[in-house]
C-alpha cells in the first residue's frame, strides 16, 4: 500500500447524503471543502427516502411530537436532542425551500401526511421520493458552490491521527491508489450499516466504514446494536437490496393481513412492534411474508402520492390498485453510531459526524418515521456552524505515511459486528441491573 498523493483542504466531508451535502452548504463560504463519496453521487440512502421529513407545524404541536418521538424510542432518547431537532424542523424546512425544494401543497399551503407512532400528521413530501428531492436539490446547490469540490469513488480506510486530534483522511480510489486528504477539520456522514445484512433497504456498499475506524482509534461510540428493522418491504427472492414499501402507506389507509386475508396488528404502531408482529405471523403462517394491502387508497391518490412505488410494483407483476403485495422486514436504519454531542462533535477533536453516522441519542431505541432526513440536516447545519465559529487553522503536517496510519482494510465487517456485541450485552447487562 503506497499513498500516492497528499491533497490540503480547509474540511473534508466523508459522505454525500444529506448530511454531508447541508454541511458544506452551511460552511463558511471562504473556506476551501472536499467532499468525497465511496460511490456515485446519487447512490447515498438520502435519494432513497420515501416517505417525507416531519416538521413542527406550530407550538400547539410541541408536546405531541416531542412524546410520540420519545415513545417510539422508548424512552431512550436524548432529550436535549429531541428538543433540539423539533425546535430547529421550521428553519430546516425554510431553507430546504429556499434551495427549491417542493413539497405538495394545497391552495398555496403545505400538505401534511401521516404515518406510524405519529399521533397527527406532521409530515412534509414530495411524492413518494421525498429523499431524492431534497438530496438533488442540495446537490445541485453544492455543485454550484466554487468553494466545495467533489471526489466520487473515494473509500476512506482511515483518518490522520495527530496528537490526540483529526487532522484529515487517507482513502483509495477505485483503481486501488491511495490518497491523503489533510484538513484542519473532518467531517464523517458516511450513512448506515445496511451493506453487511443479507436483506436491507441501504445501498450495499454502505458498510459502516466510518464506526470501525472510528473504534480503532478509541472514539466513543454509541448504542451501536440499535438497528431498526423496517416493516414493510417488497418480498422478492432475487438477490441485493429490497425495496421499501413507505409506511406512508399505512398512514394513508393501507393494512397488513395475514395468509388467511385477516388483519393481525394496528398498522401505525411503531416501527419495531408492527415488524415483530409480522415476524410471528410469518411463523405461524409458515410463509415467507404476509400481504399489504393498499386497495383502501384511493387509486388516483396512489398514483399521485406513491407513484414510485406504484410503477415499481408494476415492473414486479402486481398492481397496487387491483391486488394485495408481498411484504417482509428487513433492515432499515441505524440508530447507534459514533458518539457526538449537540453540534455532533466526537469525541476526537477536530472531528465531528452527522447523519446516520453519528449518534446523539436523538432516536433513542427506535426511530419515529420520517424523523431521519430531519435529525440528519439539523445537526449538519449544527456542525458546519460550530466549526465555522471557532475555526483555527493546524500547523502543516506534511507528507503522510501510509504505515502511521491504521487502515481497517478487509475486517471492518468484523470489527461492526464485534461493536454490536459488546454494546448488546451492555445494554442486556444494565437491563439486569435495573
């Protein structure tokens, strides 16, 4: 392994979803920013979002978004960031509009829809392809910033460590070259863990690169075996990633039934209790999914709301006008992650993570839907200004070798899957204590 170039920028950003995007839209224009992504620039799970961004539509809604998203994580979030994340969702959504976002309205005001655990509908959309708006819009933003470069198929395998504080990344290109990115700040926003599950809704390549090598230098992490497994995907036997039926489905009338065609469970339940009900009517069915059902939708109401799901299931043989779909669970989300605190700063200096990434205890156990695209842009922006405001500059640092650093090279697998351990029984060991 040789590096065979050193590249100097002012911050690195590890990651194009939302996250790493809003983050560089929020830094100081005079700063020079690399973003780097490990594949193309549309292949992040921030494109694949369906369902929408939830919002505080005004102060009468606080308390009611503040519960509904503590009870979906049963009681395990943070509620600092809880607050937090309400609190700053109208300024979020401003700004998303100010970059040419659309989400439906009606008579010039915003639409909102529902879906589980949520109490009222908060939830802004564009369709059933929320995620891919907003994530095209901020791209197409960032590309016209001549302060931020690109760099696509850039993995990283490591940060620069010096003195106890992050002073860039080394990565490899797809041609297998290896280069050092020197910065006086790093940003990791490099999404999920879904890459090492057989059935996900992530991109495969989303491995959770980030997490071990963060582990390998000691940065804190945090509540790394909470991992959300979504309801409701199209069962389908051919290999890679699955496609996520939205829970705006079920907000907007759709039911699960069983092989006997009768409803087993409250569709709106949260999202870990409605897949533990379909895991055990699976079992006693003896099937390998159970039937969704979106026939209570109006039919010009799924085609305007889910078109995207509409057509795929089409391409799949079934028309979800007309006839029941095959669902199953599989793995969604992420909500453990490197440990940061309100302006998702690590416990690195000079080091900060965002997105799905980090952790600030905001999900808690279980993530309220929809709150993932928010959670992700409010601490972006959260991080881009703290590092704005208390800027400094590193001495030089030279030329990085290759052999001071500790690339995870082929075991991060193994280096995830041994954190989810470790923090299981954690969590199993202060369950019994209590």
């Amino acid at each position: 392994m040789r590096i065979y170039m050193n590249i100097k920028t002012d911050v690195v950003i590890a990651g194009t979803g939302v996250g790493g995007l809003f983050c560089a839209l929020n830094l100081p224009p005079d700063k020079e920013i690399l973003l780097l992504t490990k594949a193309g620039l549309e292949e992040s799970d921030s494109f694949l979002a369906q369902g929408g961004i939830c919002v505080l539509k005004d102060e009468s809604d606080y308390d009611s978004y503040f519960e509904d998203t503590m009870r979906a994580g049963h009681y395990e979030n943070n509620p600092e960031s809880v607050d937090i994340m309400i609190r700053s969702s109208r300024g979020i959504i401003n700004d998303l509009v100010d970059y040419g976002v659309e989400f439906e309205k009606q008579d010039g005001k915003f639409v909102y829809t529902r879906e589980g655990a949520h109490s009222t509908p908060r939830i802004l959309f564009h369709e059933d392809i929320t995620g891919k708006e907003i994530t095209s819009k901020l791209l197409a933003e960032v590309k016209r910033r001549r302060n931020i470069k690109i760099m696509e198929y850039f993995t990283v395998v490591d940060i620069i460590e010096r003195d106890g504080e992050c002073r860039g990344v080394v990565g490899m290109h797809d041609n297998g070259m290896m280069t050092a990115v020197l910065a006086d700040y790093t940003v990791l926003a490099t999404g999920g863990i879904g890459g090492i599950y057989k059935h996900s809704t992530n991109f495969p390549h989303l491995t959770g690169d980030a997490l071990a090598i963060a582990a390998k230098h000691g940065v804190e992490l945090l509540n790394v075996d909470y991992i959300q497994i979504h309801p409701t995907t199209l069962y389908s036997t051919k290999p890679g990633r699955r496609f996520l039926i939205s829970e705006s489905v079920r907000g907007e009338g759709a039911v699960l039934f069983n092989a006997k065609m009768e409803r087993f469970v409250n569709e709106l339940l949260p999202r870990d209790i409605v897949a533990n009900a379909i895991y055990e009517q699976m079992e006693k069915d003896k099937k390998p999914y159970v039937w969704l059902s979106m026939r209570p939708i109006p039919e010009e109401q799924i085609k305007t709301h889910f078109p995207n799901i509409y057509r795929h299931c089409l391409e799949e043989g079934y028309d979800v006008t007309k006839e029941c779909i095959p669902v199953v669970p599989a793995q969604h989300y992420f909500m453990g992650g490197i440990k940061v605190n309100g302006s998702s700063r690590t416990t690195m200096e000079r080091l900060y993570a965002t997105g799905e990434t980090a952790c600030n205890g905001v999900h808690g156990k279980n993530r309220l839907a929809s709150n993932s695209l928010l959670e992700s842009l409010v601490f972006a922006k959260r991080a881009a200004l703290e590092i704005g405001s208390t800027y400094s500059e590193v001495a030089a640092t030279g030329d990085v070798d290759p052999e001071s650093c500790r690339g995870c090279g082929k075991d991060y697998k193994e280096i995830i899957r041994k954190e989810i351990e470790r923090s299981k029984r954690e969590h199993e060991q202060h369950n019994d204590g209590a």
